[in-house]
C-alpha cells in the first residue's frame, strides 16, 4: 500500500483541536503548508523554571525546561498535551511554535540561592529536549550548565541531540566532582523509521557517538531505551542494547510508548500513514501493555504497562543488561559541594 501524502520534516501532520480554545479555526497544514510549519521562536518571560515531580515513576524530583514546545517532532511525545496550556494544539503547532525562555538562567540561579534549597539533582528536559534546535541560536541550556558547574550543583540532562557535545568543556568540569547524569534517548537503529517517527533529531549513529564521546570522557551516561513501541520497534531491544553498551551507556532503562491525551489521534494519524498495512497490529500490542487501553495514566503501571507484551519487553531489556551492561552502574551524585559553596554563591546576588 502506498503512504498517504504527508509533510516532510515534521511528525504531527495536523492540529487536533485545543479544549482549552476549542473555537480557533486551523487550516489544513498539507493545502496550506507555508503558514503552518514554519518554525517559529516566541521569546518569553517565565514565572517560574524549576518545577517538582510528584510522580513517583518519573525517575526525577526536579526538573526545568528553557523551551517549551519542541522541534525534535517525535510523533509519541508525551508533552504534546502540555502545549494546549498555552493556547496552542499539540500537533503541528507543538513543533512549530516553540516558546523560548528568555529568562531562564535569571531564574535558575535566583532558585538557587534561596536559604531554604538544599542540593538535590535537577534534570534539564524534563518535558522537552533542552538540546533541540532553539539551543543553537539562544544557547540558554548551556548557560544554565555554566551556573550548576560554578555552583557546584547537580544537574541531569535528557537529550536525543548531538548539539550536547558543544558543552563538552563544561560537561567535563561536572563530571569531575560528579555532579552530572546524561540520559541519551535512544529508539531505533532504523534510519528510514526515525525520519519520520523523530524527524528533526539526531541519527542512531550520531547518538551513539554522542554516548561514545561523552563516555570516553568520563561524563557518566544512560541509555533510555525508550519509548519501545510495541509492533514497532521491539524487535530491536537487544540490538539497541548492545549498541549503546558498545558505546559506553554505563546502564540503560526502558519506557512503553503510551498514547495519553492529544497524543492518541495524532499517533494513529501517523501510523496510519506511514504503515497502512501495519497499523492496526500496532495498535493493537500498545493496547496489550495498557489493560486494553492506547494509554495508561496509573502510576506504577503507565510507564512500564502490563499484561504479556510488556512483560516480555521487560524480559528482554533484563536479558540485554545481563548480557551487555554486567558490572556497570552511575555513580551517585554528590550533593556535598553545593552546601560548601553556599556562603560565596549568595554573594552574586
């Protein structure tokens, strides 16, 4: 079967109505593309930039994100949802209209200083890549990095961008006193399918070079082996995991692809697309991991799913850490240097 007609470059190929703003009229992006998937880079004022995470399963206590929106276009992204916020969709303007932060170091370093924070490891990235395309002209990410390094903090990053080797300098100085966590995403070795399941992230081979680069200099990395979207990739578990190990991932962990909220129709709009003949099989295994659902939203459940499909995920992602990973591990960060340096940090205010 033939692929129906898409726009290159971009994974949603439409906008789903935003509830918060269900009236807005949205032209068709594939008889008006001009208008529709330009990026475009709105420069803001944040309130606020370091945020808490309830969520027992994220993995993460702290997290803060310089952009909102992201042009990395990777069809599952979870944060699709969060754009509707801001009165846009979650679809094509989730990857073309991409809030920039303008203020973000201001407030990092403001968080920072407070009398009452005690050191406690902050993840850049905890909605969209801090690396993504905008970094390259605003470079607020690395801004941010040079503050945690001079402050001594802990800070844990998540990318899929090979833009992260540009701080190379400042990744190193952390390491040194282990005060940064890499977490690399990493999803397919297929070329063909991350075009246009990631379309405007980093190739397989480039990540893995990012994990090789960043390893041999002693930056600490894990290998998110995520999401596995069953029918999809996870026949490529294995092989992704011996590939990142190769490369020097010191432990890799593994998320199930669920289609919460917005992300429901613009997946199956995708999918439906791009593998006609394979779609409903998709569909149907991600069904299997979510008690008959695209998505579960229960914690404890909604990351790793249930039921067969998922256990024998888990099964295999435990083989490859068995059969790659033995002996491995991050090592902890350490929160002592900040409290040291707390005296002469609150000097530049």
């Amino acid at each position: 079967m033939e692929e129906i007609t898409s726009i290159k470059g971009r994974g949603a190929q439409f906008n789903p109505v935003n509830p918060f703003d269900p009236t807005r009229h949205l032209k068709d992006p594939l008889t008006d593309p001009e208008e529709n998937i330009k990026t475009k880079y709105l420069e803001v004022e944040a309130k606020t930039i370091v945020n808490p995470v309830p969520s027992e399963d994220v993995g993460m206590e702290w997290s803060m994100n310089p952009y909102q929106g992201c042009e990395h276009g990777c069809i599952y992204c979870y944060a699709r949802g969060s754009h509707q916020y801001w009165g846009y969709s979650g679809g094509l303007e989730f990857e073309t209209n991409i809030q920039v932060k303008m203020n973000t170091a201001e407030l990092l370093l403001r968080h920072l200083s407070k009398k009452s924070w005690d050191a406690s490891p902050i993840v850049m990235s905890g909605n969209t890549d801090c690396y993504q395309p905008a970094e390259a002209k605003y470079k607020i990410t690395r801004a941010c990095l040079e503050i945690f390094r001079d402050l001594r903090h802990p800070v844990g990053i998540i990318t899929k961008n090979s833009m992260i080797l540009r701080d190379l300098d400042i990744l190193k100085k952390l390491a040194k006193d282990n005060l940064v966590h890499v977490n690399v995403s990493f999803t397919t070795l297929d070329e063909s399918l991350r075009q246009v399941m990631e379309p405007r992230t980093a190739t397989a081979q480039k990540r893995l070079e990012v994990i090789r680069t960043l390893s041999d200099n002693g930056i600490p990395v894990r290998a998110m082996i995520a999401p596995i979207i069953p029918g999809l990739t996870d026949s490529e578990i294995l092989p992704m995991i011996k590939a990142v190990a190769d490369a020097g991932a010191r432990a890799i962990s593994h998320i199930i692809v669920r289609l919460n909220g917005v992300v429901e129709p613009i997946f199956i709009d995708w999918v439906e697309r791009k593998y006609p003949d394979r779609a409903e099989r998709i569909l149907n295994r991600i069904r299997d991991c979510h008690g008959g659902e695209l998505h579960n939203y229960i914690s404890g459940k909604r990351m790793k799913g249930e039921g067969n499909v998922s256990e024998m995920i888990a099964q295999q992602v435990a083989l490859g850490r068995k059969l790659y990973l033995q002996d491995r591990e991050i090592p902890p960060y350490n929160l002592d240097l900040f409290k040291e340096y707390r005296p002469g940090q609150l000097s530049l205010f």
